[in-house]
C-alpha cells in the first residue's frame, strides 16, 4: 500500500464491499485495485466505485469498519506511532483519527499483546527482561547523588523500554525494580486487611465513602506489603463482593475494561483527542468508561460504570497503600519519567496534586486528598 493511502477513504470501501471480501488480509488490496487513492477522491475497487467525501459519522460507524482501520495501521508499521505521543508526526496516519476514532479499544488490543488478563504482570515483566530495571537503578543512583542531576538521557533511554500500550503499568513496572525484598507476612494479618477493606466498601469503590471505616482499614493495612494489596481485587471477586448495581460496573484492576479506561486518560486522550469527544485529563474515570462503553466499535468496556460518589476528603499519611505510591511518584517517578504523569506535575509539586490525580485515575486506592 501507498504510504499516502486514505484511511478514510479505505473505511468507505469496506462498506461496498460484500462479507467475503471484509477480511483484514483482502481489504486493501480489493479497496485499492484499479487505481490509486487519496483523501477525498474516487476510489475504485472491483466491485465498482465509492465516492469518498468525508469519514462516517459515529451512528453510520460499523464495528467490523475497524478491521480496515487495523490493516491500514499494519500497512505502514504503525502501531509505535498510534500508541505514543508521536502520534502526530506519523504522516502516514493522519487522517485515521477522524475516520477511525471508534476503534480505540481495537487498536490497543491489536497493537500491544500484554493487556490481555486485564493487569500489569506482562508489562512488568516484559520491562524487566527488556533491561528497564537497570537503567530505572542508574536513574536513581544519580538523583540519590545529586536531587537536581540531568538523566534526560536515561529518561529517554527508559521510556522505550515500556513495551506499546503498557503506558499505565509504567509506575508498577519501576516500583517493582526499586523494591526492596518482600519480608514474610502473616496471611491473617493480609486477610483481615481483605475483610477491613471490603467492610469500608472497597470492593464497590472507594474505600474512604466511610472516612472511619476507611481510616480502620488504612490501619489494619498499614504493614501487610504490597502482595497482599495486589490480591484484594482477587479476594473480592471469590467472596462475590464485587456489586453489579442496575447493570452498572465501575470497571476494577483485573479487568481488560480497567487498562483500556486507564491507557485513555494517561496517553490516548493527548495523543488522539478527536477520539474522546470532548473529554481531557480532568475527566473523571467514569466519564472514560462510559465513553468507551457507548462507542459503537468491540468495546472493552461492557456495563456502563455506577455513578460516582464522593466520599469526604482524607489526605494520605505514611502506612497506607496510596501514601506509599504518591511519595514514589513525587520523590521517584515524576523525574525519572516526567511522560507517565500530567502536564504540571513535578517534583515541586505538592503530596496532595498527585494524590488527587491517582485518585482520578483509581490509582492505589487514593481518596480524594483534603486541601493544603
């Protein structure tokens, strides 16, 4: 295919064409046979002509329409460029956000191979053996001598080893380089961890809708390490605590649902924004889920999330899981990969910003930070 191919004139001659013919390794040879094709020209394929004047619109969009968009993203080697922010100097792709902004949970599952079970380990994992964890240690050697140091390059150097579309696991993938060697837990202690966290409504959501069930819990947790946190969504899901309220779901960590919501808030809303309709970073995740949830393409997202409920504000201190990854991402983090967080986070910044950022993303099971 012609680098300069059309996207959108490719989607509009998938639709001419009949159910044979719409597989992903025939669609651009039948919708480019005859002629050449660019955007807003005839197109002709042997099936006759289509007149391309402008990408579908959201209720005209089929969701087998995706299938052309991923072939056209294969043509041109792109899914590098339609999961990072150079996005926009891919040429090639640059009409794919209007004629394919649909497809967002496709193109992630087709062109990043690791969120399949719906969490991190393959992202970390991947990280690892890519040698991310060396190069996050000579990082945190040179802050530990010099605070202000210049590592831009071994930024650089650290951000490519984040395999495509594990952007969200960024975070799980350098603490787990940095951690020191887990110490033996008393299981009872992780279960009645477990048991305080879903009596504070965890499992439902945000663990602080009670500030003192929340408070009893963050003391119940306080030191049963960060194994025993990972498994409570698992330890929720075999107690059959996880609620499906009138069809709602707020999607949880474990869940295909939860990265794909996480991957648009931290990368996909600043890469292609015409796919988010009008949604940005300040968006809660909710607002996220139920954008994915209503697109027409194979969403990931099945149910729509249950309404948000605020709960009083409860700014974390040391002991409790979202204090561990606030101080990480302050002191750690937001140096050694300035990309994994918003626009006006820095290390200057105050405990409580990045506090409320994680708590919009449901990240570490932040509340929402009380003011300074």
């Amino acid at each position: 295919m012609a680098a300069a191919l059309s996207v959108a004139s490719l989607v509009l001659c998938f639709g001419s064409l009949s159910a044979e013919e719409q597989h992903p390794q025939g669609l651009i040879a039948a919708c480019t046979a005859g002629g050449s094709s660019s955007d807003h020209v005839l197109l002709q394929s042997h099936r006759g002509s289509v007149q391309s004047s402008a990408p579908p619109a959201p209720e005209q969009f089929a969701a087998d329409a995706c299938d052309v968009c991923l072939a056209a993203i294969d043509a041109v080697d792109g899914c590098k460029a339609m999961l990072d922010n150079d996005f926009l100097f891919h040429h090639e792709l640059a009409d794919f956000d209007a004629a394919c902004g649909h497809c967002s949970s496709e193109v992630l599952n087709h062109c990043s191979q690791f969120l399949a079970d719906g969490t991190c380990s393959a992202c970390v994992a991947a990280f690892d053996e890519g040698g991310g964890c060396e190069i996050m240690r000579q990082i945190m050697g040179e802050l530990r001598g010099d605070p202000a140091a210049n590592v831009s390059g071994l930024q650089l150097q650290l951000a490519a080893l984040i395999p495509l579309g594990c952007q969200p696991c960024g975070e799980d993938a350098a603490r787990h380089c940095t951690a020191e060697p887990a110490e033996e837990r008393d299981p009872a202690a992780c279960e009645a961890c477990h048991e305080a966290l879903a009596a504070a409504g965890a499992c439902a959501g945000s663990p602080w809708d009670d500030a003192a069930a929340g408070r009893s819990a963050a003391e119940a947790c306080a030191d049963v390490g960060e194994g025993c946190l990972a498994s409570f969504e698992a330890h929720c899901a075999e107690q059959g605590l996880i609620p499906e309220k009138g069809g709602c779901r707020t999607a949880v960590e474990g869940e295909q649902c939860f990265l794909h919501v996480r991957w648009a808030m931290q990368v996909g809303v600043t890469a292609h924004p015409e796919w988010y309709g009008g949604l940005s970073q300040d968006a809660t995740f909710e607002d996220f889920q139920r954008h994915l949830h209503r697109g027409p393409g194979r969403t990931q997202c099945p149910q729509e999330p249950c309404p948000r409920k605020e709960a009083a504000c409860h700014t974390a201190v040391p002991g409790e899981e979202c204090y561990r990854h606030v101080a990480w991402a302050k002191e750690v983090g937001v140096t050694a990969v300035p990309s994994w967080y918003p626009p006006g986070l820095a290390r200057s910044s105050p405990a409580e910003a990045f506090q409320a950022w994680f708590h919009r993303i449901h990240h570490g099971h932040c509340p929402v930070p009380c003011a300074e």
